[in-house]
C-alpha cells in the first residue's frame, strides 16, 4: 500500500480579499507565516486559502504521497477514479499532484508529491 499523509488543506475563498483576510487571521492566532503566491495565500504549510472558488464545494484536502502515479494506480485498481485534466506534472514529466473525482463531505481530495 502506498503512504498518504495530510499535506494540507484548501479553503474556498470568494476573492483574493477574503483570501489574504483569512490567511492572515491564520497567522495572527497561530504564528504562522503568510505565503502568498499566484493563485493562493498560505498560511504556514497547512492551510491554503485559494484567492477564487477552486475545486470543492467547500475547498480542498491534499494528501502527500511519495509516488503520485503509483499512488493513483492503486487507488484506480481499487475503484476509485480521478479527474484527469486536473493532473499537474513536474518538468521531468512525472505526476506531481492529480484530483480524485468525487468530493469527500464537500471537500475536494487531491494527491501531492511529497519528498
């Protein structure tokens, strides 16, 4: 069986407004950094805030993997499916992060490389 662990998870917000809002009360609770990057604010490592609605009703939970391709293989040899054009790859062409098709309690769920 492959290793999973939570990497992080994504929350929905309406604007990038509500987004660094978010995140930044995050960070004043609980001394995490802020992060921004192009389509989302960090919060430390854990908590995402995307800057417009993204994938899940409510957001997204990303699970870590060493082996994303080898993870979706065993996950699809167990019945479980993925959106496709939802699969991001790194230069060298490997899988690096893919989402499984349906939401888990109105969460988006996604794969990640992890090291």
């Amino acid at each position: 069986m492959a290793e999973y662990s939570l990497a992080h998870i994504g929350i929905n917000a309406a604007n990038e407004e509500e987004a660094r809002k978010a995140a930044e009360l995050f960070c004043t609770i609980f001394g995490f950094e802020l992060k921004p990057g192009n389509s989302s604010i960090f919060a430390g490592a854990g908590i995402e805030v995307m800057k417009e609605p993204y994938l899940g009703a409510n957001g997204h939970i990303a699970i870590g993997t060493p082996d994303v391709a080898a993870a979706k293989a065993e996950l699809e040899s167990r019945g479980f499916a993925f959106l496709e054009d939802s699969a991001k790859f790194k230069a060298d062409g490997k899988l690096n992060a893919i989402y499984l098709k349906d939401e888990i309690g109105g969460f988006a769920v996604h794969l990640v490389g992890k090291a």
